[in-house]
C-alpha cells in the first residue's frame, strides 16, 4: 500500500533536523539520507532558525529538550513565521504537561528511543499533506462549526470541543478538499502510519467517533457527509 | 468557615439577653441602688382593680363610720343623740356612694397609664422600638414611662450596633490577610459602639496599660482578643464624654472582639496554608522538573545505543544488535513506567482514546518483547470491532502483561484471545500462561502498589505493572481483572475496552 522510500518523485523532501545530541544527530542524518531525504542539522534553536534563513524545508524534526532553546518555544517561533510541518522527536514521553503544550504546534511526537521504522513512517504520513492548504486560524462551515484545527479544536455550537490528533489529521486533509470528496485510502494514509497496521475500518469508526464530536445532530450531519463506498466530504453549510 | 456555627450561636444567645432585658434589673444604670421589693403587697390575691377600689372606699369611710360609732357608744341613749346617729348612718351612706364615684373616676386616671405602659412594653416585645409612651411628668409613673423609654432607645441602639457588627464579619474573608482585618475591625468598632477612636493591637494584652476613667473626660473602652486559652491582642478606645457604656454594651464588645480574634486566626492559618500550597506547588513543579530530567537523561543514552545497534544491524545483520536494541527498549519502557505511576499520583493521565485493532497491537507488543524461546498464539475473534483507547497507554498495559506471563509462565506457552461482547460494545483480551498461577492469598492484593506475589523474589520487577495497568485501562473506559483460577489452569489476565463496530456510516 506505501512506498517505502523516495516516493516523493525528483525533489527529495528536504528535512531539518534540530538536536543537541551530536551523536545522534549525524546517526539520524545518515539514516534519513539513506532513505532519499536531503536533511540539515542544527545543534540548537538559534542555528536552526538561522538555516531556516537560508530556506524551508518541508518539515522539521526537533528535540524537546534543548540548552538555551527549547524545542517548545523554537516550534511556536517558526509556526508564526509558517505553517511547517513539525514532528518533535523527545525523551519526555506523550504523557507529560509539557508535551500536551507542544500538541499545539507539533504534527507528530515521536519518543525516544525511537526506533528508525516507526519514525520513518511519521515522517512519510506527515508529507503526504505537503500542498494541502488551510486556514492557519479558524476554518468557518457553519453557524454551528468552525475548525481550529491549529489548536486541535472544533468550536461546536458555541462550544469548545478538543480532536485527537488523528481526528485533527483527518479533517485537516478533508478541510483541505473543502466540498469534495477525499477517498477512504486517502484518509487512511493521513490519519494513520504504515506501522500502526490501519485498514479502512479504521476510517469508518473515527469518521463516525468524529461526527458525533462535532454534529449538532450525529444521525443528520451537517458538514461530514459519507459518500458510501468512496470515501467522506466536508461541506460548509453556507456553500452548499 | 469554621468560625460561622459558635458565631451563629453567640449572636443567639445575646439576642435572649437583649429580649430578657425587658426585664428591669438588666437595662438599668449600674448606680441605681438595689430596690426594695415592692412587688407583693399585703398579699392578698384580688385583681389591681378592687384592691385599689377597696382601698379607696375604705380610706374615705373608715374615719366617718369610726366617728359614728363613737359617737353613738359615747352618746348612748338620748333620743337627740338617736336623730344624729341616724343622721350619721345616712351621711355615712352618702360619704360611701360618693367614695365609690370618685374612686372609679381615679382608678380611671391611675390604671390608664399603667395600660399604656403595658401596651408599650408589649410592643417591644412585639419588636417595636421606635414607638416611645408619651407621659409627661415628673410622678413615678412619668419616671417609668422614661425609664421604659431608654430601655427601648437602648435596645434599639444595640441591634443596630449588632447588625453592623454582624455586616462587618459577615464580609470579612481571611484572603484579606491579617493587617488589613486588624484595621478594618477598628474601623468597624469605632463605627458601631460611636467611639472617637479605636484601635487593635496583637500580641499581649498587659501590654496595653488600662486607662482610668476620669469623669468629664472620654472613656476608655477596652476588649480582650481570645481565640484559645491565651489572649491574642486587645481592642482600646475612647467613647466621647457624653456617651453612655452600660454592661450589655461591653458584652456587645467582647463578643466583637471575640469574632475579630476568630477572624485574624482564620486568616493566619489562611496565610499558612498559601504559604504550603505554594511550597507544595513549587516541589511538585520541581519533581516534574526533576522526572524529566531523568527520563532524558536515562533516555537519550538509550536512544543513541539503539540508533547505532539499529544502523550496525542494517550495515551487518548480527542476532547480537536486535538483542541490544531489544535490552534498550526493556530498560526505557520501565523508565516510561515510573513516569507513568507519578502522573497517575497527580492525576495528570489523560488518554487520547483513538481507534486501534487489538489483535495487531497485541501482536506488535509480543514482536517488541522479542522473547523468542517462548511460544505464542494469538487467536482474534473481534469480528473486525475495533477498540478505542490510547495506543501509548495500552502499549505499556500489553508489554507489562505479555512479560508478566513469559517471567512467571517459565516458559509455557502464552495464549493471548480476543472476544467481542457484542451487546456490552466491548472487546475483551485475554492474555494466558500456563505457569502455576496466582496463589489464593496473593489474589486480592495483586493489583496493589509495590506488591508482588509471595513466591517471586524481592528483586524481581518493581510491583508497579499490575497497578499501573489497571490504572491505565480504567484511564482509558476499560478495566483489568485477573481471570478466577478454576477457569485458567496458569494465571489469566483479562483487557476490557469500549469498542465499535466496523460499519462504514
């Protein structure tokens, strides 16, 4: 079903990687160039943002825990400045306070240690959404739902409502396509690795799960419409 | 809050004594002397009325009657003295017809004060205090309806000083910390007693000298801080010359003080408890600090030893590098489980619930354990429902329950089974040794902290898994039981998750 390398035809995705590990920073370079990447270090926040300077990558992966800089306050410096994508690669795991922070501005969380295959396929499914463009702030469909989907939140009917990152990634590649209809496979490349074993099945639940997260009405959606068989539209209700 | 019952019940028992003060002997002056009790009379028990009817009728006919008599003893048989004895009688009669008119007309006169008196004081009872008796002069009766004037002027005053004082403590808070109590409750004091000045000082009453009263000059007034058995501070002022201070209006003062002592109190132990919670606060942000430290510490060795066993293996396959990477993982999953088990403390666990097949994570988790030598079958009869649950967290369930049942199994194979209970919408995973299982006595307290079974050795595992699986599990919606031994011949732990069905809607 995936590619396992270099799916991205001529231009090889280019990748920086921030890390104070030096060690590990040239171990994972090698590995990712081996894989087709074309990838940049930097040791700390402030190099980084320097070689950012210099160009976008297409994506960044950034250690937490970092002197002077911390992965949290380089990834909220770079998200004002663009909507790149960002994995945070950490030995703080997903459970802790700091890492809910880091949710807002990080597409992925990898822990440490990271074993190459996993992270491998975080950084492919994060790609797949390179071209997709939405809103940065708050995507309107309707008086009863706008999208957040840079904080991970729907506002439903007034109120507040927080997504799962899969939820979040999923909408935000229907968000995308706004009115059309993006297929299941499409869906399930987005919201899920090649190493988390998904199958359509997958799409449905979360599908269903989220329109019950954020429909007025779960049994009429409004904006999160199945086309059976083929795959999910989100529609604005003011459009249409 | 503490202080609100014993206040409520203080401010009751002085509004009994305000209500008992309609009773003269306690609003009166101090200097007034002790009374004669005239209250009983000759002790005769007829109503006021005829008692001062007959009194009246009495005064006025005895002497005349008397008279009479002697004269008719004295004048004895002449029949001169017969005509003026009749005469006598019949002047006698007259005397006591008019006696009995004119006592009416005065008992009229006297008993229509005292009824107003009696109307008056009834009122008061009643809670009318503004209505003084109009009865002017200087009588006994004019100085009892002027007494009876100032007791209700006087109630009057002190309800209105008792709900100031009651307003001023019903507003206080001990967030207000203790200076600002002490000059607000002077504030309070000086309004509601009318004193020139007032003023709080803490710490020890004696050293505050009491002051004299000078006639002609302001009184002192002065109030005891007490909470507990040793005085806290003290309460002094000055009542402009022309003011009066009677005892209920030092009562009212003590009890003001008491309540401001109460209040100041509350407000220390206020100030503490912040002065904790923010100590506990900053050790608990310092252990946070000091965990993740750790965990990168441990961590970022182990994940440099896995990069290169990872790469080595890539390079030049050797079965030496995946049981490195493998040993890494182990040490890192238990760092990950400590961590785990502080978050589950402060209740900082908050599952991200998504949609995970359980067989394929099941299968994941045994293919990271790597325990080769140990038979495993996997047998899926979820009928394609899938679980919801966090996939890091049943992650950490399943390595913990899956190296469970390679350490105490010894080597017999491991069944791990999938159920779906359709009408419950939840799956159950099963996870099976055939070892010798769990003993009776170690099953109740198998899934508690630190607790192992009694035939594992001290240094084996940390007794966390158990407890921080089912911790997570039930994180998640779900739950962790140990399956009864008659139904598994090894020791069986059972996963519940909430699931859903796999229908495209």
């Amino acid at each position: 079903m995936y590619a396992a390398s270099a799916p991205y035809g001529p231009a090889a995705p280019r990748i920086l990687l921030v890390d104070d590990d030096p060690g590990l920073l040239v171990l994972l370079a090698d590995q990712l160039r081996n894989d087709g990447f074309e990838v940049q270090t930097a040791r700390d926040g402030e190099e980084a943002l320097r070689r950012l300077g210099g160009g976008w990558p297409d994506l960044l992966i950034i250690d937490m825990m970092m002197p002077r800089k911390d992965g949290l306050t380089l990834a909220r410096e770079i998200k004002a400045q663009a909507d790149l994508p960002i994995i945070v690669l950490s030995a703080i795991d997903a459970g802790d306070s700091k890492a809910d922070l880091l949710e807002e501005v990080a597409e992925d969380y990898v822990t440490k240690p990271y074993h190459y295959p996993e992270l491998r396929a975080r950084i492919h499914r994060v790609l797949r959404r390179l071209g997709d463009r939405v809103p940065r702030q708050s995507l309107v469909l309707g008086p009863n739902l706008t999208l957040e989907l840079h904080r991970r939140t729907a506002i439903v009917a007034g109120t507040p409502v927080q997504l799962t990152p899969t939820e979040s990634r999923l909408l935000y590649a229907l968000a995308a396509n706004l009115g059309q209809t993006v297929s299941t496979e499409t869906l399930l490349a987005r919201g899920w690795a090649e190493t988390e074993d998904a199958d359509p099945s997958y799409v449905w639940v979360t599908m269903r799960r989220l329109r019950q997260k954020v429909e007025v009405d779960a049994n009429r959606p409004a904006h999160l419409q199945t086309v059976r068989g083929v795959g999910y539209r989100l529609v604005g209700t003011e459009t249409g | 809050m503490t202080d609100r019952a014993p206040l409520a019940s203080r401010i009751e028992q002085h509004a009994l004594a305000e209500e008992t003060a309609t009773e003269p002997e306690i609003a009166l002056d101090f200097d007034v002397p002790e009374e004669a009790d005239d209250r009983r009379g000759l002790g005769i028990d007829l109503p006021f009325r005829t008692r001062l009817t007959v009194a009246l009728v009495a005064a006025s006919i005895l002497p005349l009657a008397g008279f009479g008599l002697l004269l008719v003893a004295v004048g004895g048989i002449g029949t001169e003295a017969q005509t003026l004895g009749r005469l006598l009688l019949f002047a006698i009669a007259l005397a006591a017809v008019l006696a009995i008119l004119l006592a009416y007309l005065l008992i009229a006169d006297l008993t229509g004060p005292l009824r107003a008196i009696g109307r008056a004081v009834d009122r008061v009872a009643a809670g009318d205090l503004g209505t003084p008796i109009d009865l002017p002069g200087e009588d006994e009766l004019g100085r009892l309806a002027e007494s009876h004037n100032r007791l209700a002027a006087d109630l009057e005053r002190r309800n209105r000083q008792l709900a100031r004082i009651l307003a001023a403590i019903e507003t206080t808070s001990p967030r207000d910390g203790v200076d600002w109590l002490v000059g607000r409750a002077a504030a309070d004091a000086r309004e509601a007693f009318g004193l020139i000045d007032a003023e709080i000082r803490l710490g020890s009453p004696s050293a505050v000298p009491a002051e004299e009263v000078v006639p002609g000059e302001p009184r002192p007034v002065r109030a005891t801080l007490q909470t507990g058995p040793d005085p806290t501070g003290v309460l002094v002022g000055h009542l402009p010359a022309t003011g009066r201070w009677e005892r209920a209006d030092q009562d009212l003062l003590d009890l003001f003080a008491a309540q401001v002592a109460i209040a100041i109190r509350n407000a220390e132990l206020f100030a503490r408890v912040e002065a904790q919670n923010a100590q506990l606060i900053e050790l608990d942000a310092a252990k946070d600090d000091f965990l993740r430290g750790v965990s990168h510490n441990l961590q970022t060795p182990l994940a440099r030893i896995r990069a290169h066993a990872e790469q080595l293996d890539a390079v030049s396959p050797d079965r030496r590098l995946g049981i490195i990477a493998e040993q890494t993982d182990r040490l890192s999953r238990m760092v990950r489980q400590l961590l785990t088990v502080t978050r589950l403390e402060s209740g900082a666990l908050r599952p991200q619930p998504e949609v995970l097949s359980l067989a394929a994570r099941v299968r994941r988790a045994w293919e990271a354990l790597a325990a080769a030598d140990v038979s495993f079958s996997l047998a899926d009869d979820a009928e394609g429902w899938l679980a919801i649950g966090d996939a890091d967290q049943l992650d950490q369930v399943l390595w913990a329950l899956l190296d469970n049942g390679v350490k105490y199994g010894h080597g017999t194979p491991i069944e791990a089974t999938v159920r779906l209970e359709v009408d419950r919408r939840r799956l159950r995973l099963t996870i099976a040794d055939h070892g010798r299982g769990v003993p009776e006595e170690d099953r109740a307290r198998l899934f508690g902290r630190f607790e192992r079974g009694s035939d594992v050795a001290p240094d084996e595992g940390s007794g966390l898994g158990l407890y921080v699986s089912r911790e997570l599990c039930r994180a998640m919606g779900g739950d962790l039981v140990l399956e009864p031994s008659a139904r598994a011949p090894g020791a069986a732990f059972t996963i519940v998750l909430p699931a859903e069905a796999p229908e495209e809607t």
